[in-house]
C-alpha cells in the first residue's frame, strides 16, 4: 500500500486542515464521508479547482474524476478529509475553504458561486 501524503489547506479564518493526497486516477475506499478538493499543482503551491462535502467521497470522487470542469480545468489529485462527520460541519468546512480559495469558485474554478 503506499504511504499518504497529508497536505494542510487554510481556509479563510487562517485555520489549517489535514487532507490525504490521492493522485489522479484513484479509488477511494466506501463508506466514507467527508470534505474533498480536487486540485493541480502550479510551480510550488497547489490551486484548487473544485471544493466540496458529501455522504460518499467515494461516488463524489468517481464523478468528480469524470466531470468536463474538473477534467478542463488540468486537476491532478484530489485531497480528501474524513473527520467531519455532520453534513453541517462538512457544509462549514467547505464555506471555510472556499474563503481562503476563491480560485476554486466558478468561473476559474469548477464549484458553483453558491459553494453547493
């Protein structure tokens, strides 16, 4: 099995959140629930494309990998959190991230303005 690779992302109140780095393409294992940010690599830093929550990251993730935006838009992994275990916290979370990366909202991203 090989070893994850835990990448911090700040939302926007500055506070930092572990994620699990999955490369392009992955299966996830079910029954998880969570946060998920599919993103790409630019020089040093990461740029999210698409942030959200849902009840199976495993499906969310599956569609993920074959959504046109996603795809377009050059993601290359997708970094998952399994800690929130309420949809409203997961909701919290994502409304957080979007904060401190606006770049994953449409247009130049692939998540609705609404965050949904």
């Amino acid at each position: 099995m090989p070893k994850l690779t835990r990448v911090p992302w700040r939302g926007g109140t500055g506070r930092a959140f572990d994620f699990f780095a999955f490369p392009l393409p992955c299966v996830l294992r079910p029954n998880l629930f969570g946060v998920y940010i599919f993103a790409r690599r630019e020089g040093q830093d990461w740029q999210a494309i698409f942030i959200g929550q849902h009840k199976n990251l495993r499906a969310a993730v599956d569609d993920g990998q074959r959504d046109p935006c996603i795809l377009q838009k050059g993601s290359s992994h997708v970094f998952v959190r399994d800690k929130e275990a309420s949809e409203q916290d997961r909701i919290a979370l994502v409304r957080d991230l979007l904060a401190g990366h606006p770049e994953a909202l449409a247009p130049h991203g692939c998540t609705p303005s609404d965050g949904k």
